[in-house]
C-alpha cells in the first residue's frame, strides 16, 4: 500500500507543478530571474549578468532526479555511499557533455542538449557501478542500478521541460504548418511565447504564434512513464522497468524531432535522433546482460529514511547550487542597470 500512495503523492505533485508551469512559463517575464551588476559603465549604469528560471528550473530537474536515485536503490539494499559515487560520476561526464556535445553538433558553444547527454549517460552507466565496485569493495546489483537510473532520468528530464518553456528552446513546429489532423488538434492546446531574448523568437521568429507544446507533451509523457517505473521497480521487476523506460523514453525522443522547429542539424535525421534509436538495443543488451536470477525484494521507507540523512541533503544542495550556477547564469543575454535614489522618501 506504501507503494501505491508515493506513486500517487508523486502524481498529484508534478500534476501540480505541470499545470502551473505550462500555464504560467510560456508568458513573457518568465525568462529571467534575477539580474546582478558586475562591473560599472561610462555612463553611470551597471553592466548586469542574469540568472534565469532555465537555471533554477534545471536545478530542481536534477535535484528531483538525484532524490529519487537515492530512494529507490536505497529501497534496493544499495549502500547510501555507492549511491552516492554512481550520481558524482554521472554528473561528472554528463553535465558537461550537454555543452561539449551541442558545440560538437550543433556550433553553438552557449546551449546545452539533453539528448547528447543522456546518450552518453546511457552508455557509461553500467561500466561507471562496475568501476564504483571494483574501487569501493561494494556489490551494487548492475541492473537494478541501471533501472534506478533510468527512472531518476525520465523525472529529471520530464521536469526540466518546464526549464526549456521558460526560455523558449526546444520549440515546436508552428500549428499552421501542421498536417490538418494535428492542426485540429493543437488549434486549442498550443504554446505562444513572448519575449524578444526567448530563443524561439531570436532564433525562430515564431513570437505570437501558437506552435506544438512538445515541451509539454514530453514532461507528461516521461512523468508518467518514470510513475510506471517506480511501480515495476518497488515490486522487483527492475529488467522490465529498465528497458521499458529507455524504450519509451527514447522513442519518443526519435518521434518528437519531427515535431520541433529548432535546428536540429542539416540532415533529414538528427544527431539526436540517431543516438536515441542506439541506446535503445544498447539497454536491452544491457538488460539480458546484467540480469540476475535472484528477486529483490525493495523496501520504500529505508529508500526514504535514506533520503534524509545529513550527508544526502548537503550532498543535494551542493549539487543544486553547482547547477543552478552552471546552467543559470545566461551567456546569450546581457543588461544594463540604473540606480537611483527615491528622494521624497530620504
């Protein structure tokens, strides 16, 4: 019974945080969070640099991914320090592969791309809990890892939508270029988006026109099967709830370029495209590979006494501000500030 009421507090919770956001972020004055001057200019302004909702947004992402990490192989019997190693090293090759990748792919050196990312997170995965135990002395269960993983994946990148509606990446085709059947049915559920520093009005001049939530419908769409997840993992089926992710999750990742009118490259299939549909045999490879005959047997509460330990919470909050940092402070805008002093108030 546990099982069933975190599953459900989890969807009542980002059922919330959904309904908010796809309502609210797409308006203009949710792009930026906060402006701090820098360095004073010639002519009595202040050179500004802003943080941005992308970046506090992208933090929670994370932060919301790593919290379940450690619940579910705490749940799993996985000693809290393993879990620990695993998440240090994922984010270690994974963070900054989101830029290196998009710089690779795309020429931009100040963006980031999920996709890459996760692609290579895929792939160094299994052979980052082998590495972790050789060096520790631990015996973290390969697979079960791996599916703990991939859940914590579908939650963080089904949240961190909400960090690309806020600045407008990741955008989709506008609906008047729709096939008619999807016209109809995006003629009443679509995003516009205002803001002339939002990328989909710099780099699309799409601003005022209602184009496909795809943003939308991939947090939905990965929120629920990271909810389906959680529920095959915490009743011991961890192969099927590995390989049921990734393959969904990835599928999608192949189907919803197609609805998306950034750039995404010159050639007919994406960069993105192409990794999604290689990680795909990768997992089920890795899934027979890495099986075991033995059942686990997870228990919740340990997973979420885990989760409250001092040494988890700074962990997470050290992480949060790292990224919060990393990805917030925008290098695409800029400002100019002004003081002054109220004087009928001195």
């Amino acid at each position: 019974m546990i099982n069933e009421l975190f599953a459900l507090s989890l969807l009542i919770f980002f059922g919330v945080i959904l309904a908010w956001g796809f309502r609210i972020l797409p308006r203009e004055g949710w792009q930026m969070l906060a402006t701090l001057p820098v360095r004073p200019l010639e002519n009595g302004q202040w050179q500004g640099v802003n943080l941005t909702w992308y970046g506090l947004l992208t933090a929670n992402a994370y932060l919301v991914g790593l919290s379940m990490l450690i619940v579910l192989l705490g749940a799993a019997q996985v000693p809290l320090t393993g879990v620990l190693l695993v998440a240090i090293c994922l984010l270690l090759i994974c963070v900054p592969a989101s830029r290196l990748l998009a710089r690779m792919i795309e020429g931009k050196a100040h963006t980031f791309t999920v996709g890459g990312a996760v692609f290579i997170g895929i792939l160094a995965a299994p052979w980052i809990v082998k590495l972790v135990n050789l060096f520790s002395g631990y015996q973290m269960p390969v697979l079960t890892t791996l599916a703990a993983i991939s859940i914590a994946y579908a939650f963080g990148e089904g949240l961190g939508r909400l960090a690309c509606i806020s600045f407008g990446c990741c955008y989709g085709k506008p609906v008047s270029q729709c096939r008619p059947a999807m016209q109809r049915l995006f003629s009443r559920w679509h995003f516009i988006f205002h803001g002339e520093t939002r990328k989909i009005c710099y780099a699309g001049d799409l601003e005022g026109e209602p184009v496909v939530p795809v943003q939308a419908l991939t947090a939905t769409l990965y929120l629920l099967i990271g909810l389906l997840g959680v529920e095959l993992f915490l009743n011991g089926y961890v192969a099927t709830a590995f390989a049921g992710v990734v393959l969904v999750t990835q599928l999608w990742r192949f189907f919803s370029e197609f609805l998306r009118a950034d750039f995404r490259g010159h050639n007919k299939l994406s960069a993105y495209q192409i990794m999604g549909l290689l990680a795909i045999p990768y997992a089920l490879i890795c899934a027979y590979s890495f099986s075991s005959i033995l059942t686990i047997h997870p228990m919740l509460v340990q997973g979420l006494q885990n989760l409250w330990q001092p040494a988890t919470l700074m962990f997470l909050q050290i992480v949060w501000l790292i990224l919060f940092v990393y990805t917030g402070r925008s290098t695409v805008t800029g400002a100019n500030l002004s003081f002054h002093i109220h004087r009928d108030r001195i």
